[in-house]
C-alpha cells in the first residue's frame, strides 16, 4: 500500500481489502462519512439484486444516516472505478476522493 496516502485513507483502502479477501467477493469497498465513521462492503451478484462493492458500500452508510461523505475506496482487479458507484459517491459529495486499489493494496 501507498506510504503517501493520509491514515484515514489508508484505512479505506485496509477496510475494503479485507471485506473482499473475507466474503471472496470480486470487489470490496469503504466510504468514510462527513463524521469519520466508515462503512465497508463487497459486490453483491444474486439472480435478483446487482451491487457493486462501491455501490453497496454507499448503500450502508445512507440506510445508516450518512448524508455525505469524504472518501471511499475500492479493491478489485479492474484498475477503474465503475460509472454507477462513483455516481452514487457523487451524490453525496461530489468533491469527495475515490480511490482505487489493486488486490495487494497499491492505489493506483
């Protein structure tokens, strides 16, 4: 994992690798809201609701009175966030950092 990323990121990025090697997930993610709480879930693919680990992890935080956040993080293979988590980050705060990470923690 970066040494330059700030600890609150690098816990995103701690937070949401772990969820993925927990669950086997192909993606895991992390938000941390406006009061520094943080929020972590993995891709959801069931035959009746689609999530992306960004996705859901913006999920949680909402259903548990998140009104915005300052940062998420996701891990995964693909070196891109996808267009609809990062919509859903942006509806909370546009300004907000998404990071993205590789399986081993690099942020790339």
């Amino acid at each position: 994992m970066s040494t330059q990323l700030d600890p609150e990121d690098a816990k995103l990025v701690t937070l949401a690798r772990a969820t993925r090697a927990r669950t086997g997930a192909s993606e895991g993610a992390a938000v941390r809201d406006g009061d520094g709480r943080t929020y972590a879930a993995a891709t959801v693919d069931l035959p009746s609701l689609q999530l992306t680990a960004l996705q859901s992890a913006v999920a949680l935080a909402v259903a548990s009175g998140a009104r915005d956040l300052e940062a998420a993080a996701v891990v995964g293979p693909d070196p891109s966030v996808e267009d609809a988590g990062a919509a859903a980050v942006r509806d909370l705060n546009p300004d907000a950092v998404v990071l993205r990470a590789d399986p081993s923690g690099s942020v790339l």
